[in-house]
C-alpha cells in the first residue's frame, strides 16, 4: 500500500467524546457532538480524532478498558433512549456543578440509573434488533455481557479472584450464565446495542458534514478485562493467569524511569498458530467504528518492552520481538483497503522504520518534540515527509502555550523564532486566540504533512490548566472540558485562511 494513497491532506482536530459540551457532566453522543461536527467542519477541518470509544477504566483513562470492543456506557446520549424514559428521569441525568470539568463519578451513577430504567421498559420490537446485534457481535458481546454480569456477582473484584468455577472461562461456564442471569446478561447487551446506535448516527452525521472520524486503539489491554479472560491462552501468564511479563517502555521524553504499564503481554506464538484470529477481529471491529484507526505504541509490534511482573520500575525490562507484518498480512485478507496510523513516537530504531515501511502506514511527528537544538529533528516541520500526521502537541501533550512557558528562555526563544513569533507568547493582539498558538498552528499547516491535527485547546490558545493526560501521573487527568464559549472564541478567520492557503 503506498502511503500517498492512505490519506488525503486535510486538517483535524483533536477532543475526546468525555470533553465536548453538554448537561451530563461529561461529552457524549448527543446533539451536542452533532453541533460540535458542524463547527470544526465550518472551519474547513474535515478530520475529527477522538481517543479510545471502550469503557474507561482506573483513573478514568481510556487507554485502561475491561473490554477492547464495549463502548463506553457513559457517552450515551439519555434523550435518546428511544422514548423508555421520560423528561423528568432524563433531567436528573444533568450535572449542576463545574461545567469546565468530566465528571465521572456523577456519569457513571446517573447514567447507569437511567440506562438500568430504560432496560426494564423494552419493547419486543427493541429486544429483537438486539438479538440481531448480539448475534452479528458474537466473537466478543456474550464474552463481555457475561464478565461483567459475574464481575458484578464478585463485587467488582477481578477475575483473578473470583472462586475456581468462575474464573475459569469455558463455553459451558458461558451458556451456564447467560441462562440463570439472563437479565443481568440481557441488560449489558442492551446498553452495547444503544451504544453503538447512537454512535452510529454521530458517524453518519459527520459523514454528512464531510468529516472523517479518527479513532484511537490502544496496543495493550487490561488483565482485569473480559478479552484476558475469556482468551487467557493469548497472553503470557501462569499457570493461576497472573502474568510473567508485564508491559511498558524504557525511560523516554515523559518518563526518565520509563513507564511501568502493567498491562499482560500477549503470547504471539499462541497468536500465530489461529492467524491472530483475535486481532484481526479487534482490528476490524476498529475499522468498523472509524474512518481512520491509530494504533497506540505501535512499535510494539516490532519489538515490545517486557518487565518483570515482580520489576518496580520499567528500568528493568527488555525488548522482544513482536509479530511484525503478520497480523496486518492477516488483516489485508479480509480487509484488503484499511487507513491506519502508526503511533512511532518514543525510541524508534532501524526496525521499527522498517515495519513502517513494510506495511505503508504514516507515522507521526510532534512539534512540541522538535526543539532540542538538532535542527534535522524529525518534529521539526521542514524535515517532516509527506506520510505522515502531524500535531502541535498530543493527548500526552502540555498545550502548546503551556508547553512554551514552562521552557527555559533560550529554548522558548528557539521555539518562537522557528514559527516567526516575535517573543510574544499571550494574547495580547490575539484577537481571542494565543499569538504564540496561532503561529505553531501556522507552522504546522503548512508543513508537507498529509494530515495536520490540532487539539481543541490549541485551537483555543489555552494554557496548562486544560491538559488532557500527564502519563506517569494516576489522578486527576482526563478531564478537560470544552464549552460554547470556548468554541464560539476560535478565531475562524484565522483557521479557514490557514486551511485555504495550506490546501488543506
């Protein structure tokens, strides 16, 4: 596959569904994300990225999931429960504190309420479309409704500790459940279907628009989650399911002791021997949810960092080797067109470039990584190739006015004579929008990237205090919110010119 061929140049923006606006104390498929497609597209963006759609997990990370095919229960919009609850049980959904900021506690409780109401007023005519999609849905829904119907009969434990009968997954252990805890089961299989309906209509709304949907999918899944264990043989554990190995990377930019993941690691010789079968369904299923699919830690693929599962720090981990092109040439069988992004931040080696080359997928670059005095840095825009997508910061990211003020004078000086700023770093003659901001943003425009991505607070000007994640930090990420004000702020002009004049 030619890498001209994966993407078209276009410019995209980057917000998560937990950050758009809305009464419920976080973003979820409601008008809301509709208004929120129609703005950026009358912008001129054509691309809109999201972080991972499955059910968030500890520390409310998306990238920490009991399931890599659920979504996440709490984008569901209540007004579109398909008439099952009325105005005054979908008002107490609506969240009357701190506007600016997720809240999750607040989400998951009234969410749940309400979805748990809906079920019991189904319709016969509601029931059978979700029978069609848990049977068109067959390779990870039963798997996923029944682990968290049991998950809930241990108190939320993981399935590490659940007794001997239970946590050992069996097809008989499954029929046994979804017969003598058919609601509990039924009800998951419900809050999947409405899931994945509304999301559909915000995909189709956004193809309306001309938008594409970039989706993100984390390299690694949890060992409390529903995929370990229902497929425990796909993954390098003990004999009890503990694991041998755990993930993470050696120390990197984010983190000088590396990053102690903890994920389980799979057991690709195991993969192999099915033709990855349970990638290539999680792969698909990707495809099936987005336009456009990231693949986190992508290096990973060539070569992976294994830890010690007794290790304190990712200091003390190797490289493997990974699987390579195997899982894409199995891929390619059934899904022969595909648009894929590499994620190759972090140490990239000769191998990991040829990975890249051999299956044609566009990498990234960061500008915020591009100032360390090497002006042949792969981050900086005159050295990106035409492959590629490219962003003034990530979800990992500082925002760029954040990320500015926190260097030190030389490198902030470097930094603003690159993108032909005159030192000022505030709003002062922003016209709404960061001065400093608005020339990365420039910069990255007319670079020769194919895509050009900029997060919502960039677009904003915003400073540290709208950071989405710090990797490394456990409490109080994701949580960024925008708001009307914030969008309505954007200098349009700005952005629709920097879109004409970039062809983008």
């Amino acid at each position: 596959m030619e890498k001209e061929k994966v993407l078209k140049r276009s410019a995209g923006v980057l917000l998560n569904v937990s950050s758009l606006p809305g009464p419920y104390g976080i973003g979820s498929f409601s008008v809301d994300a509709e208004r929120f497609v129609e703005e950026i597209a009358s912008m001129g963006f054509s691309v809109w990225q999201t972080l991972p759609l499955t059910v968030s997990g500890w520390g409310n990370s998306p990238y920490s999931s009991v399931s890599s095919f659920a979504g996440n229960y709490l984008y569901i919009d209540p007004e579109r429960l398909y008439g099952l609850v009325g105005r005054e049980e979908i008002e107490r959904t609506y969240y009357r504190g701190d506007y600016y900021l997720t809240n999750y506690d607040f989400a998951r409780t009234e969410k749940r309420r309400v979805l748990e109401l809906a079920y019991s007023r189904i319709t016969n005519e509601l029931k059978e479309k979700i029978d069609e999609f848990v049977e068109k849905n067959a390779f990870w829904l039963p798997d996923y409704a029944v682990y968290m119907t049991l998950k809930e009969s241990f108190e939320q434990k993981s399935w590490l500790d659940w007794d001997e009968k239970h946590k050992k997954y069996t097809l008989r252990l499954r029929d046994e459940v979804i017969r003598d805890k058919a609601d509990r089961v039924g009800y998951y299989c419900f809050e999947q279907y409405v899931f994945f309906d509304q999301w559909e209509k915000i995909r189709a709304c956004a193809k309306g628009y001309g938008v594409k949907i970039f989706g993100d999918l984390p390299i690694y899944v949890c060992l409390d989650s529903a995929d370990v264990w229902a497929h425990r043989k796909q993954f390098l554990l003990d004999a009890d399911g503990r694991p041998t190995l755990v993930a993470g990377v050696p120390p990197d930019y984010f983190a000088e002791d590396g990053q102690l993941w903890g994920n389980p690691l799979y057991d690709y010789a195991a993969m192999k021997k099915d033709g990855y079968k349970w990638w290539v369904e999680r792969l698909t299923h990707a495809l099936d949810l987005y336009d456009i699919v990231r693949i986190d830690h992508f290096r990973g693929l060539c070569q992976y960092w294994g830890v010690p599962a007794d290790a304190k720090t990712a200091k003390e981990g190797k490289w493997y080797d990974g699987p390579k092109t195997e899982i894409f040439d199995a891929l390619k069988k059934v899904r022969p067109e595909h648009l894929i992004v590499a994620e190759d931040l972090g140490i990239i080696d000769d191998k990991v470039e040829k990975l890249l080359s051999d299956t044609g997928y566009p990498g990234m670059r960061v500008m915020q990584f591009g100032f360390d005095g090497d002006c042949r840095n792969k981050h900086l825009p005159h050295e990106y190739e035409h492959a590629c997508v490219a962003y003034t910061g990530t979800h990992d990211n500082d925002t760029t006015l954040g990320w500015l003020l926190s260097l030190d004078e030389n490198t902030r000086k470097a930094a603003l004579d690159y993108v032909n700023c005159d030192g000022g770093y505030g709003w002062a003659s922003g016209g709404g929008y960061c001065r400093a901001t608005k020339a990365f943003v420039r910069s990255l425009m007319a670079s020769c990237a194919t895509l050009a991505v900029v997060p919502m607070q960039d677009l904003c000007g915003y400073g540290s205090d709208t950071r989405m994640n710090t990797p490394g930090v456990a409490e109080g990420c994701w949580r960024y919110r925008t708001n009307y004000g914030a969008i309505d702020n954007v200098d349009r002009e700005f952005v629709r010119e920097m879109i004409r004049i970039y062809g983008r």
